[in-house]
C-alpha cells in the first residue's frame, strides 16, 4: 500500500473515533456541557487536561524552534513545563474548592461586581482567540500537505470536524475525546523519535539519545557534531544562546505565568470529583506532559542533522522526494543564486519574506521563486519551520505508516487545543455574559443554544484567522501567554491569597496589564516591525517577554488603587478564608 492511502485510513479511523465518542457522551445538562459533570477520574483527566496542554504548538511547532533556534527555544521547554507545576500547585486545588464554572465565574464573585467580570471575559476571548488562531494554522498545515489539499481548504475541513465535536458534545464528549486524542498523539511522537534516535546513534531512547555519540564513526556526540556542522555553515553553535539574560527570563517567566491564567486548561479542574482529585490529576497530566516534553530537545536536534544531511550540497534533481512535496504545499522553496543546480544551505534568508511562487520552473526543475534574492547571504533554501516533525519520518526514510501515524498525530494535537478553546468561548457568552449578567432569567434550554451560537461564530472567526495567520504558530502562541501573564494571572493570584484586594484594583490591574501588553505588541509586532530589535525594547525586553512588564504592572496599580478606595465586605473576606481552609471540599455547585 502506498502511504498517501495509509494516511487516509489512519487519519479517518482516528477522526471515526472521536466523532463517536462524541456522540457516545453527548451532554444533557448544561452542568454536563460546561464540566463534564464533575465525575471524571483523576488518571483520565490528567490524560484529558495533557492532549489540552500540548497543542499544536507543542507537537508541531516546538521541536521545529528548538530545531532552528538550538539553546534559546529552551525557554519554551522551561516555561511551558514549569508553568505547569506552578497551575497545579498555587491555583487549581483553591479554584476547584471555590467550586465555579469558569475563570470570570471566579472574577465576579470574589470581585463583587458584574463590570470585573465583564473585563475578565474581555480578556478571556481575546487570549483564546490569540491561541486558537494558531491551532487552526497547524490544522491547515497538516491538511494542506497530507491530503494534499490548499492550506485555505485544510483550515475548512478542520473547523467542520471541530465544530461537529465542541458543538454536540460539550465538555463531556471532550474529556473523553481528548484522552482518546492523548494517546493518539503520544504515540505519534514517540514511534519516529525511537525510529530517528536508533538511526543517528545507535540508541532507541531519544532521550539519552541525544546526550550519545553519533554512530558515523566521528565518535563525536550529538551535540558536538550539530555545533561543528552549523558553524562551518555560517550559523551560531547550536548550544549557544543569543538572547540577554534579562529577555531569557522574562519570556519563561511569562510564558509559566501566562500558562497559570490561561482558561481552557483551569476548567479541567472542575471536572473532578473533590479538591484532592484536582492535585492528583494535575500529577498525572504532569507524567503525561513530561513525555513529550523531554523528547522535543532530541526529536528538534536529529531533524537538524537529517536536513542538513539530506539537502545540503545535494543536486536539485537529486533532491529527496519529501523535499518536493513540502515544496508543492509553498512550505519549502529553492532558489538557485549561482545557477550550478546545487542546494546550498547557509546561514541567512535566502529571499526576503515568505516565497511569493511565479509560474514555470527554474533550470534544474525547481518551482520558481519570485522574491528578490537576499545578496549577501549565499543561502539558497527556504524552509518553514513548523513543518519539521512532520517532515522528520520522510526526511528519516521511515516506513508509510509511521508518516501516516504522525499526520493523525499532528491533528489530535491541534484539534484537541481548538475545542477546548472553543468551549471556554462559548461558556464565557452564554454563561458568563448572559446568564449571569445581562439576561439572568434565560432558561437552561436557552443558554445552551446561546453556547452552541457562541461556538460557532467563534469556529468561523478562529478559521479566518488561520487562513491569514499573523505569524509563526509557537510566536502567536507566545502572544495568548503574555496577555494571560499581563491580565489575568495577577487577579486570580491575589483573589486567591489577598483578603484586602477589592474589586476597583482589581479591574484597574487588569485593565492596565492588558492595554500596556497589548500596545506594545502591537507596536512592534504590526505597527513597525523593523524597529524589533533588542536597543529599541524597554528594558531589552522582547515583545515575547513584556507580558512580565504588564503583569507587575497590574499588580502594582492594583494594590495601589485598592489601598485609596474601600476595603472588601465581611462575606467576601470570609470567602477569602475559606477558599484556603481545607475543610471538606464541596462538590461543585452550578448556579
């Protein structure tokens, strides 16, 4: 069998089977559509909350950075794996005990005020709008290239199976999905990172893998020889960073706080029985995440080395057969500077911006790039970096169902991010908006239609925004993080340990936090993007890592207006304490 085929049965047998669990878990009560219930077991649901955690940009994009980028992608590792620990310990068991739906829930109520609540849903739609485009971006990669349709057509397929899924069953059908999607997915990762690690040393666990000689008898380690090959091209050492400290800093410290505000994953802490269930699962989604987690830094670092071993010096006509697919999806490009029909790769763009293809085809066969050329780098080739783990099995020559397993792998990823997003929007109208505060008598029946309405104008939007991405799908995704850090973070933070934060600080903090980290993103990332650079940032901070910025920010204008105005009532105080007080944790109460 042919592996386009083989793609088409392990792509429609993974989608066969989340559809029907969906339809197997369909939700009756709106308690079922927002939190599955609260009857999910601690194991599952760390299953659930890891597929919900490594989204596409994790599976897709972050091995591709650490591919490209070498020591200064660790700050994604870092941040992304110690914001984790950091939800789990500090705010989800409290959130769990406080016992409401969603994070503006928790807002309102602690706040006192239906306007602190409308600002955290603010915040909350413009956080999952950011992330979400960047699902559907790698949802229409993957499409694109394994089905062989266009990128706008892959984006399309993706929200129509999404929708079919978020809108029917609700967070029940989710839950259930995602563990479905976790396995799925794991397994996709793992299998080419055994194949690729046995291949370059020798040894079948990336992990140690990558810490192993090289077997091509240089004796050199892995790492030795990535340094030795890049800087002969023209590149920095891999093992070098090129960021300051400070900017290092921040951006892990923005991406680990940003990771504690951001809504779809706190949700999953509703979903289990009692305040100890949160804990555990939040341990085992740990376990869980941790698994791929370590194996990123050997699946980007062999992906480097098979590039360059495969491409570099190699004939155009000679080129290997991966290398003109991903070329027909515009993800690759060739442009022959000294017309000797040899691809040199070399540190550099080869051309400015993205490839712009004209028609025809160069003298060895190429696709035509239109793009002027950049003169001073000798850098021929143009490659995307988000297609790098899905290209690794073709570039590794692995067998057909390894690829065809990566291609449902790269999917369950996306799709799982896209409908747990998706249902924090959805909730955040009909339940956040409507039910508890414009229109408070509107009848069960009624707020799920409200959140069926919600899903789906937020499935249209989010699709627009994939079809006409603004940037890389891990860079987008940094943004979502920065605004978490900046907004919501500091006011869930001092809800949970702050007696005396009342609610004029708290919306002033969110309020401000968002607006300054906004603002300068928008500046440098849309308004005047060839002023990115390190002298022009306030404090050589980069627009990755300003969310810390905006989150002191918003804690301090908090604090300072919460001294100059009135100090919280009695109930709320007593709120504070129990929140904290771990006497028998209630179980979670709708509304």
């Amino acid at each position: 069998m042919d592996t386009q085929t083989l793609i088409y049965i392990f792509v429609g047998l993974s989608f066969a089977l989340y559809i029907g669990i969906a339809i197997w878990s369909r939700a009756g009560s709106t308690k079922e559509f927002y939190v599955a219930g609260g009857g999910v077991n601690p194991v599952v649901n760390g299953m659930a909350t890891a597929a919900d955690w490594m989204s596409a940009a994790s599976f897709i994009s972050m091995a591709g950075l650490i591919a490209f980028l070498g020591y200064d992608a660790s700050v994604y590792l870092m941040g992304w794996t110690g914001g984790y620990v950091l939800l789990a310990l500090l705010l989800a068991p409290y959130l769990r005990k406080f016992g409401q739906f969603t994070v503006p829930d928790f807002i309102g109520t602690r706040y006192y005020s239906k306007t602190a609540r409308v600002v955290a849903v603010i915040c909350l739609i413009f956080i999952s709008f950011t992330y979400i485009a960047g699902q559907m971006r790698g949802v229409g990669i993957v499409f694109s290239r394994f089905l062989d349709v266009q990128i706008f057509w892959g984006v399309i397929i993706g929200m129509g199976i999404v929708f079919v899924y978020a809108v029917l069953g609700g967070m029940k059908g989710i839950t259930y999905t995602q563990v479905a999607q976790y396995c799925v997915l794991i397994f996709a990762y793992m299998v080419p990172a055994f194949f690729l690690s046995f291949m370059i040393t020798g040894n079948p666990i990336p992990q140690i893998g990558l810490g192993s000689t090289v077997n091509d008898g240089s004796g050199l380690y892995v790492l030795q020889k990535l340094n030795l090959v890049l800087s002969d091209l023209g590149f920095g050492e891999y093992t070098d960073g090129s960021k300051s400290m400070i900017d290092v800093f921040c951006i892990t410290l923005a991406l680990m706080v940003g990771t504690a505000g951001l809504p779809h994953v706190i949700v999953r802490f509703f979903t289990v029985p009692k305040a100890s269930d949160a804990r555990k699962s939040a341990g085992w989604a740990l376990v869980f995440i941790a698994l791929l987690y370590t194996t990123a830094p050997a699946v980007g670092a062999f992906a480097r080395i098979n590039f360059i071993d495969t491409v570099n010096e190699t004939e155009y006509s000679q080129a290997p057969e991966w290398f003109k697919n991903w070329e027909r999806n515009d993800l690759i490009a060739f442009q022959d500077k000294n017309g000797d029909g040899v691809m040199q790769y070399r540190n550099g763009d080869a051309f400015a911006g993205a490839p712009e293809f004209g028609e025809g085809t160069g003298a060895s066969g190429e696709r035509m790039v239109t793009n002027a050329p950049v003169a001073d780098s000798e850098n021929e080739i143009y490659v995307d970096r988000d297609i790098m783990v899905l290209a690794n099995p073709e570039i590794g020559n692995l067998p057909g169902w390894v690829i065809a397993l990566v291609a449902a792998g790269g999917l369950a990823a996306a799709l799982s991010t896209a409908a747990g997003l998706l249902l924090v929007i959805s909730s955040s109208v009909s339940h956040d908006l409507l039910k508890s505060t414009f229109k408070p008598d509107i009848s069960e029946k009624g707020e799920l239609m409200a959140a069926r309405i919600a899903a789906t104008a937020a499935i249209v939007v989010a699709g627009y925004l994939g079809i006409y991405p603004p940037g890389w799908v891990a860079q987008v995704v940094a943004f979502a993080f920065g605004l978490a850090a900046a907004s919501l973070f500091p006011a869930i933070f001092m809800g949970i340990f702050s007696k005396s934060m009342n609610k004029e600080g708290a919306i002033a903090g969110m309020v401000s936090g968002l607006a300054f980290t906004f603002s300068y993103i928008f500046y440098f990332k849309l308004m005047n993007p060839e002023a990115n650079v390190a002298e022009n940032w306030l404090f050589g901070i980069s627009p990755e890592g300003i969310g810390v910025v905006g989150m002191v920010l918003n804690f301090a204008i908090a604090i300072a207006v919460s001294k100059m105005t009135a100090s919280p009532p009695v109930e709320i105080k007593k709120l504070v304490d129990s929140i904290r007080v771990p006497r028998g944790a209630g179980e979670a109460h709708a509304h």
